[in-house]
C-alpha cells in the first residue's frame, strides 16, 4: 500500500484525549482562548494530525487572475471548487486548497468560506456569517473522523468541517450555512465563465502547487488516515462517492456506478433530480504530480423540473440529453442546445466525498445501486 507523503512532510503525532476531561485540552494547547466548558461532542473523538494550529495556512487576503493568465500554471482538467453567486464567478483550484484547506473570501457582498479537506475528499463552501458577523477561519491542526477541524479568530470556537456546526466553544451548536458550489475541471469553468476569476497562486506562500502530498490517497482500496470508526461493509472505504440529502433522507452515488451510467434519474424525499458524471478531471489525490493522475470525471446534481415538467435524462455520444425536449446539457446543467437552450437546472446541494466519510456523518444514507440491465 502507498504511504501517505503528508506524513513524511508533516511528521505525525497522536493525541487523543480522554472523555471530556478539559484539563488535558488545556495542557495539550495552553496558547487557545477557546471555552473548552462548551461543547457538543466528546473530546477523545479530536485528533491531532501532525501539523499544530495554523501548521497549514489558511489563505485570508486571496488574489485572483483571469482564466487566460491562470492558463499559464493551470491544466485544463484540473479540479477547481466552482462558487457563483449572483454575477460572479470564481474558481478555486484544487492544487491549491490542498496545501492550505481554507480560503476566507467575499463574492460580492457575500463572505465566504471555500473548505477542503484532503482526508475525506470534502470540498464544501459556507457563508462565513454568524448573526451578521463576518469570521474568519483557520485549521486547527485537528481531526475529528478524519475530517478537518477549523476554528474562527475571534473565538477559537472549534468547527467540524463537514458539516460547518461548531462542535467546542463559544459558538457550540451554531450552524454555518452551506452554499452550493461543484467541483469542476478548469476547462469547464473557463468555457461557461470566460470573465470568472480563478484563485492566484500567489498566496503568499512557497508551496509546491500541482503536487500532490498524499500519493495514492485516491484508491479505493486505501484505509482512511486517522479515522477510528466503523466502515460501511458493503463499500469500500476510500470508494468516492456523490452524496445527496434532502430533508432527513441522503442517498450516496458510488462512482464506480456514475462513472459507468454517466445519468441517473432519481429521487429522494419527493424530490426528483438528475446525476450527471463526465469524463475530463484528474484526481487530485492519485500520483505525485497531478496532471499524471487518473481521470476521476466530474460530477453534478440537479433538480430535473424545467418549466414545471419533470424531465428524463439520459447519455449519448458523449452528450448529456432528455427525452421530453431533446435539448442537449452541459455538466453544469446547463441546456446548450434544443428546445431549452439556455435553461439553467437549479443545482442540488450535494457533494463528492469519500465513503467512509460521507457515512460517518450520514450513517443511516442509502447507497444507490447499479440498476438492471435490459
């Protein structure tokens, strides 16, 4: 089994603590101002992961450039975490996150919060706002399930990555709300959003952008890093897979069956919605140097009503079609020709993550399964 390369550059260090019992947070870090009296979880589920607080550095002050200038470092099927809100569109490369998990930014009026964590192949974005306050994050050097702990300045409140609760501090129970967001290959960006901006490497950090630290991390067969719980039995843990919820009900996609169907039509708690997946982006956590890395495809979830009909997807000719109109969809669920050109499927929230992840924190999702063959 390949060894995980963070481990050789971080170093690695283990700290579990005892059941609620603060005395040993305190020692552990004497430097934090969090109100360890408040929390929501036990404190023998936080890990460290090697490097301290602020060890990987979250960006604050982002610069962008065009898709043109970005061309220049950025190949075309590389991963970039999609935000749109209102008239602009950003795009954040994956090559990037992955050395500094977090970047604090504002689209708009709108601040954002752009979140991966490399363990669990997380990438979800969050409204940076509690009661009106804009905060700030960082990564605080912990895990909880394998996934990133961050924390906000102000508070040093802890918050569980995942699912953007805070689970220690001032803040616990709070929730940050989640915005919709899709990871897609550059390409795609720089096709639909000519004039977005795309996250600068000029992060003010030497960081060897386009490798990748977790060499081989992406495999099906790999057993996750620091993670103490049970693994779904009938998939494998590090399995990729799209998950959905909708109300109290999530349904998980494995992408050795998406990757093959490339569509399905589906539906979850009365609503019905459509899975694309397409060929062209790399993996970000395959080989050393990402761009030598395996095609894992890209992926997106939208709900299939369109002018009140409920449409049926289907995939030829390497095009995403529906039967009712004929209009042919891009990965965005966009309509770029037909009876729909232009129509914009309103996304569903959802996300790609691996198994053992996504069921840690959904443990009752169902697991879609390969349908039938006529």
């Amino acid at each position: 089994m390949k060894c995980l390369m963070f481990i050789i550059t971080f170093g690695f260090l283990s700290n579990v603590f005892p059941q609620n019992e603060i005395s040993h947070i305190l020692k552990a870090y004497p430097d934090w101002k969090t109100n360890f009296s408040k929390s929501n979880i036990d404190y023998s589920e936080l890990i460290s992961g090697g490097p301290p607080k602020d060890g990987i550095p979250a960006i604050l002050s982002p610069e962008f450039e065009k898709p043109g200038e970005a061309a220049a470092w950025l190949d075309e099927k590389e991963p970039l975490i999609l935000v749109d809100i209102g008239h602009t569109a950003k795009g954040y490369p994956l090559q990037i996150l992955i050395w500094h998990e977090l970047v604090n930014d504002k689209i708009g009026t709108t601040p954002v919060l752009v979140s991966f964590c490399p363990l669990c192949y997380s990438a979800i974005v969050f409204d940076r706002r509690i009661d009106g306050n804009e905060l700030y994050f960082g990564v605080s050097g912990l895990l909880r399930k394998s996934d990133l702990v961050m924390y906000d300045f102000q508070t040093e409140s802890f918050w569980q990555q995942f699912t953007g609760k805070a689970i220690a501090g001032d803040f616990t129970g709070r929730q940050l709300t989640v915005l919709k967001s899709q990871l897609i290959s550059f390409e795609d960006f720089w096709n639909n959003y000519p004039d977005g901006l795309i996250l600068s490497k000029n992060t003010g950090y030497k960081r060897d952008y386009g490798s990748n630290p977790y060499l081989g991390y992406d495999s099906p067969a790999q057993k996750p890093f620091m993670f103490n719980g049970e693994y779904k039995k009938d998939i494998p843990p590090n399995e990729k897979v799209i998950g959905v919820k909708i109300g109290d009900s999530a349904k998980a996609y494995p992408y050795s069956i998406s990757m093959e169907e490339k569509v399905i039509n589906d539906s979850l708690n009365g609503k019905n919605f459509v899975v694309f997946h397409k060929k062209g982006t790399y993996s970000v956590l395959d080989q050393i140097v990402i761009t030598q890395s395996k095609d894992a495809g890209s992926t997106g979830i939208f709900d299939r009503t369109a002018n009140g009909d409920t449409l049926n997807f289907y995939y030829i000719n390497n095009k995403f079609k529906d039967y009712e109109t004929g209009s042919t969809w891009n990965i965005l669920g966009k309509a770029i020709s037909g009876k729909l050109l232009g129509y914009q499927l309103k996304r569903i929230h959802s996300g790609d993550y691996f198994a053992f992840a996504w069921f840690a924190f959904h443990p009752s999702s169902k697991i879609y399964r390969k349908r039938p063959s006529n």
